[in-house]
C-alpha cells in the first residue's frame, strides 16, 4: 500500500492499494536519492509513504494522473 502525504503541510492526499513498486507509480524509477528522499517505508516494507506537494504547498498545478493511474 502507497499513502501520500504533502510533504509540507502533512495533509492525507489519498493512497493506493497495491505494491509501491507497481511500475506504474514510477517510484521505482527513481534516483536512488530522490527515492530515499520521497518514499518512506514501514518496518515491514509493505506501506510506503510518498511525501509530495499538495495543491496548496505545490506553485504549479500538479499533475493526478501522474500518481494515480
Ligand atoms: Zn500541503
């Protein structure tokens, strides 16, 4: 399971039900940096929590379907 949160304000901005390394996330295609950075595992390594933007912290309108299809 992936839950996002706004890195910035800690709101919830919803979650995905499935591997975080489901290839359609992208988070594997990360940099090894910016995966450490973004993506928080729990002990398990089962749920991941990804830190982004939220629309309110984020400048420029942020693309859903990027992170949610
Ligand atoms: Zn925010």
């Amino acid at each position: 399971m992936v839950r996002y949160v706004c890195r910035h304000c800690g709101r919830r901005m919803g979650h995905f039900d499935g591997d975080w390394r489901d290839p359609m996330l992208g988070l594997t295609n990360l940099r090894q940096e910016e995966q450490e950075e973004l993506v928080t595992l729990d002990d398990r390594g089962t749920t991941a929590t990804v830190k982004i933007l939220c629309d309110h912290c984020l400048p420029v309108p942020w693309d859903d379907n990027l992170w949610y299809n």
